[in-house]
C-alpha cells in the first residue's frame, strides 16, 4: 500500500530539534520529501548551542522511509530563504506543504519580568525570530504553492485559547501565530490553499528533558519534580496528527483555525508513540484552572 504523503514534497521551517524534528520525522514515515532548515549544521551551532542538527533530522526523515534533505537556512534572511524554495522548485517543481515552526525564543523570554521591566532589545529580536520568520517564508514559498492547488501551511503554535500564557512577549508572539494563520487562510482560500495553526501540548522535546535531568527513557522520573509533565507528550505526536492533516483530502474545512494535538489525535485515531495518546486540554482544565487553591 503506497504511503499517504508520497510523491508530496514538504518543507520544513526549523526542523532541527523539537516539533520541528517530530514533524519532519512522522512526514517521512508518511512518504514524503522534506526538506529540513534550519541554523544548526554539523559544521557550525546557533547561538541556541544546541547539538541537534538539521542533518540529523533528515537522516531520520529518511530512515522513516521518506526522503530527507538538509538544507542551511536563517529564516529571518529573505534571501536565504528564497534560495531554499529555489532549490525546490528546481528539483520537483512543487511545494504541497509549509510548516513554519521556527522559533529560537527560549533565550530571550523572560519568565517572572513584568512587562514594564522587559527588555526591548530581547523582545525585538523575539519578534523577529517568532513571528516574522513565518511571515517571511510564507510569502517566498506561496508563489511556488500556489502552482498546484490543494496546498497546506500549518503554523506551528502554542495554545488554543485566549488566556494569558504568562509573560508578555511571550503571549505577543505566540498569539501573532495564530493570526497568521488566520490573515493567511482568508487570503489564500481563492487560491485553493489552506492556512490553520496546530498546538501541541506540554511537550517533552529535547531541551525540556536536558531541563529536568532526564531521557526519553526514563521521563517519567521528572513527575517528582512537576506531576504535570506527566501528561506530556513527545514531538512525534504533533508529527503525526499534522501528517494526518495532510493527508486528509478534507482539511480545507479546517483553514484558519487553530487545532490541538490532543482534538485531532482522537479524530484521526493517532497515538503517541509509547501507545499513549496525551490530551493536554484535559489535563490542564482539571489539574491547571480547576486545580483547588
């Protein structure tokens, strides 16, 4: 049986760790080609210094049985990113699928700073790093989308709702994801292409472990230090829901909305990939807002 997603040929934007990696991966288990970018080469770190790099993530896209391409790429530079959408119209004439998930804000948020104490340059380069990366890779990749209809942008994004995420720069970008999707949906449905933004929920990537001193293997030690990581879940499981998405002919239905992780893995019948399937709503409705005081 040919996999869901091939012959589709997907980019994603900031793909070297995290949801961006989990994405990636569970798109190439679905068959697709994906070119991976991101700042993080095997030659050279980003400023995160981090070790994960994009080639890692494409020799995992391709082990998944897809094809992995790793391409360099510092999403705040328009031309840098208009040499990636060259290079993918050159070898296959077509983008089906954006994800924009770049991020790189861990640094610059400044958790407990009231707003009035934030400082200005941090939240500038927040800006530019969270939000206008997705605008500027959108508007290069567009035009090449908009060649075949039926394409998807999904905005990677964090929260559902309106409630405040607890610091305001924070909040700020985070909230501007998911107008993008919104803006971007209204303008692209005449062109035959869907815009919406994907939450995931408490999510155990690979600087949330390095965080509470543990692995993948034995995660569920850091309950000790905070029961609500208990309810996490691993990067593939956005991965595969948003494969799922893209592999749905009907997800046009869906354009400018903001999905959950949690909602879409009980629709599509998605686990995690210990057998669990995490549902992070429930959780922080009952444990979070409702939790006795």
């Amino acid at each position: 049986m040919e996999p869901p997603l091939a012959g589709k040929v997907a980019l994603v934007a900031g793909a070297t760790r995290g949801a961006g990696r989990g994405i990636a991966l569970e798109l190439g288990t679905a068959g697709a080609t994906v070119y991976v970018t991101g700042r993080s080469t095997r030659s050279a770190r980003s400023d995160l210094d981090r070790p994960e790099t994009i080639e890692e993530t494409a020799e995992l896209v391709t082990k998944a049985g897809g094809t992995g391409i790793a391409v360099r790429c510092d999403h705040t530079r328009p031309a840098e990113v208009a040499a990636v959408i060259e290079r993918v119209r050159t070898d296959h004439g077509r983008l089906d699928l954006l994800i924009n998930d770049v991020w790189g804000g861990d640094p610059l948020t400044e958790w407990g700073t009231p707003f009035w104490q934030l400082d200005l340059a941090k939240l500038q380069v927040l800006w530019e790093r969270a939000v206008l990366t997705h605008l500027i890779t959108s508007q290069q990749a567009v035009p090449l989308m908009r060649e075949h209809a039926g394409g998807l942008i999904v905005e990677v994004t964090d929260g559902d709702g309106v409630h405040y995420r607890g610091n305001l720069a924070y909040d700020m970008v985070k909230t501007a994801v998911n107008r993008l999707a919104l803006a971007q949906a209204e303008e692209l449905r005449p062109h035959g292409i869907t815009a919406l933004a994907v939450t995931p929920g408490f999510l155990r990537s690979e600087a949330m472990l390095d965080g509470f001193g543990v692995t993948e293997a034995n995660w569920r030690d850091a309950g000790r230090q905070d029961p609500h990581f208990l309810a996490s879940e691993t990067p593939r499981f956005i991965g595969r829901v948003i494969a799922a998405l893209a592999a749905d002919p009907q997800v046009d239905r869906r354009s400018g909305h903001v999905l959950t992780s949690w909602d879409l893995a009980e629709e599509y019948n998605v686990f995690d990939v210990d057998g669990s399937r995490p549902h992070w709503g429930r959780h922080f409705t009952e444990n979070v807002l409702n939790a006795p005081v």
